[in-house]
C-alpha cells in the first residue's frame, strides 16, 4: 500500500512510514494512492459475514500483501470486539450506535486498530514510541483506553480547560501507567496546533520519537470505514435509497465514510451535520472555506473550526484541488450535503428523540437527528450516533429532566483521582514537555 501527501503528491510512502510518521514532513496529510474495489459477490453477500470478517476483507483489500494476512487477522480481530448495531426508530430513521466499546464512543474502533497496527510496526525498536494526540472529547478516552499498557509506547493527551464533560475529563486522566493528560488553557484548535507544531519540529523529533492518534493519522481513518459497510449490512434490501447522517468536526469519520464508497459499498447520500462550528456546511453552501476560532457547545467533540479532513476530502473529490477551483466546490456539494445545528435545536432533538421514540440519543446524535429531519427527500436516513448520552451527564439530565443510566465501566472513574499537567496554548512549553519527559 502506498500514500501520498496532499502538500506533494510525488512524495509518496509505504502503510508504516504513513502510521508511525503520523504527519508528512510538508504538514500534508498522507492519503492512499488508489481505493480498490472490493468484489461484486462480497458486497452482494455482506449479509452472511461477521463484522470481523467485513473488517478483515475491506482491510486486506487495501492493503494488499503489505502485512501476512495472518499478521493482519490478528491485528483486525483484537480491534474489532464490540458490536456496531442499527437500530431502526421507525420506517424513516434508524440510529448506528458507535458507543459499544470501552470508552464508549465511535473513535474506540480507531484508536484500538491504531494501536495493534503500530504495537505490530513498533516490533523490535528499542526507543520508546510517543503518541501526541489533541481531543475535544472521545478521542482523547479512546486513544487512552486502546494504548494502555502497550509496550514500547507512552501517550500524551491534550485537551481543552472547561472544553472536555466531566466524565470524558476522567477518562483522560485517571489511568494512569504510560498515558499522560495536559489540561490546556485554549480550545481544541489550540491543541490542534500545538500537535502540529511539534510534529513538524525536527530538532524535537531527532531527540523525541512522535505520532499521532488524531484522525490526522491514516490509521485512525481505515479502521472507521468498517461500521460504513457492517451498517449497510443490517439495512433492509428493500430498495429505498439509504442516506448517512454523520455528526462531524474533525470530518475523520465522513471522510472514512467516502473511503468505503470508493471501495465499492453503495451509498447514496452523506450528510455532515455540525453544531454552529459549520465552516464545511458554510463551504458547501457558499465555496467558501473560512475556518475560525471554534466555539464551544452543547457537543462538544465537535467544536472545531478549522477540520484538518477538510484537506482529505477535497482530495477525494479531485486530487488536483488547487485554491479558487470552482469546479471542485461542485463536485463537493454533489456529494455532500451540509447542515449546522444550534444548541438549541439540539436539545430539542434530545427530547423529541426520547418523546417520540423512547430512545436516549446524545447531545451528537440529536445534531445528526436535527440535520436529518431537515432532508427533503424520502430516504432511509441513518444517523450516526457517536457516543453514549452518559457521557454528557448533566447535560443529558438537565435537558430531559430525568436520570441517565451510566454503564459501570465509565461509574467507577468518578471517584479516581486525576492527575493531568497544565500549560497555555503554546507550542514551546509543549516542546520543553516533551523534552525533559521523553529525550
């Protein structure tokens, strides 16, 4: 498997250089040369398959011979352990619940195939591997859940001061062992940046050996295109056309989406729904792209203003995407629709979701419901619902003025003792962090 950066499209690498770099060294994004097709009769069969062994076939296929297909099961099948179920509210709706794995949200999927992947690259090297990552919310949890305790790698974590729930905030900082947390006095673009910075600093990347685990990272991409096709496998081949609501910010998880589209899965539609941080939905509209201090809201995991998939996704829509091609904006919004969701509309979307179908959609999922409602057509709208509603807790309680069950796993963090570093948003306190810790 080969990619190429969106910065330089001749400088091309292999499936390891591209995981454990993270970034190019021309702050691209790295992006396969090539999406082949899965088989006609896999996709006409995907019925009788198991999740992971949708996993494993869409995996193989893109990665050819690259890894030992025996090498590869064992990485997809670790990942791979919880299910991914479409759950119909009625003839018009269904929800995807992305929550079952451990730390409840959809990036669990990415975060545990990133770390077998990289545990199977980082074989026999003697200095440590360090994964920076900058969350809004679920990543961070994920990322901490499925490296911890893997050999030969630390993590660091940067989030947002007062950007993160309470719960999600646990998560990042109560395990302890090689994962570390940086409380950041900024926003999740700050982090972003920070994260950036520090992957394209060379003198800090000769003494401290750095990846990320951000959707900036194709590893984090590939695993997400696999609920894409275990979706489509538990929807009624009745004819109607199937279209795929996806709560966005980062714009990792759609762009997966198109990943699998290219391969072969039939989608209809995609739909990005955003909370008022809309600079996508705002370029859809417009051919605009004017990205900007991101504001915070009700879900919070998407409350960023400048999406680094933006970059992946003009790719995929025509690689020789050059500022002021107006043609690119069309093939964009061919594709895509865009909706922005207030907080307001998204607590309404909470409570209309738990009146109409007695089902507990999160802060996420109502943005993906709200957007949805707004589709002028009579499609099969499946909305993704990326994380589970205990993870908003206050929130959640406060807009459907009743209890939320909280699932044990994510109870027992309440009362363990944080322990997480703070600094400003800057990148040279990041640097001297990462410095004094890890050179």
């Amino acid at each position: 498997m080969k990619l190429y950066s969106t910065r330089n499209m001749n400088h091309i690498v292999d499936l390891k250089e591209a995981v454990m770099r993270g970034l190019p060294p021309d702050n691209g994004l790295y992006m396969p040369l090539n999406f082949p097709k899965l088989p006609d009769d896999f996709i006409k069969n995907i019925k009788n398959y198991t999740f992971q062994e949708i996993s494993f076939e869409v995996c193989k296929t893109l990665f050819g011979d690259y890894i030992p297909e025996s090498d590869l099961k064992e990485i997809v099948y670790n990942a791979i352990q919880f299910p991914a179920p479409v759950v119909p509210l009625d003839d018009e709706f269904s929800v995807l619940e992305l929550f079952h794995g451990p730390s409840l949200a959809f990036k669990d999927f990415g975060a545990r195939f990133m770390a077998q992947l990289m545990s199977y690259f980082n074989r026999g090297n003697e200095k440590e591997l360090v994964i920076l990552v900058a969350t809004s919310g679920d990543t961070g949890g994920a990322v901490a859940s499925g490296f911890l305790d893997v050999p030969g790698i630390k993590v660091v974590i940067l989030y947002p001061n007062g950007g993160v729930s309470e719960l999600q905030e646990c998560q990042l900082t109560t395990l302890g062992s090689n994962i570390s947390a940086i409380r950041v006095d900024g926003t999740f673009d700050d982090c972003q940046a920070m994260v950036k910075r520090a992957f394209l600093d060379k003198d800090l990347n000769e003494s401290v050996r750095l990846t990320s685990a951000n959707s900036i990272n194709i590893a984090r991409l590939i695993p997400q295109s696999f609920y894409y096709f275990e979706a489509y496998k538990q929807l009624p081949n009745d004819g109607k056309k199937n279209t795929f609501i996806v709560p966005s910010g980062n714009f990792g998880n759609l762009t997966a989406g198109f990943f699998a589209k290219l391969m072969g899965l039939p989608i209809d539609n995609f739909v990005a729904a955003t909370n008022v941080n809309d600079v996508v939905p705002e370029y859809i509209e417009t051919g605009e792209y004017k990205p900007r201090k991101s504001v915070r809201t009700l879900s919070n995991a998407m409350d960023v203003g400048n999406p680094s998939n933006f970059a992946r996704l003009l790719y995929l829509f025509d690689p020789m995407f050059s500022d002021g091609d107006s043609s690119t904006w069309n093939i964009f919004k061919e594709n895509l629709q865009g909706f922005s969701v207030s907080d307001t509309d998204t607590e309404d979307g909470v409570r209309e979701v738990s009146q109409r179908f007695n089902y507990c959609i999160d802060p996420h999922g109502a943005v993906g419901y709200v957007a949805g409602k707004r589709i002028e057509d009579d499609s099969r709208k499946v909305v993704f619902e990326t994380a589970h509603p205990s993870k908003f807790l206050s929130d959640m309680e406060r807009i459907l003025d009743s209890k939320v069950e909280v699932p044990q796993r994510l109870l027992v963090l309440k009362d363990k003792k944080k322990d997480f570093d703070s600094m400003g948003a800057d990148s040279e306190l990041l640097r001297s962090y990462l410095l004094s810790k890890f050179s």
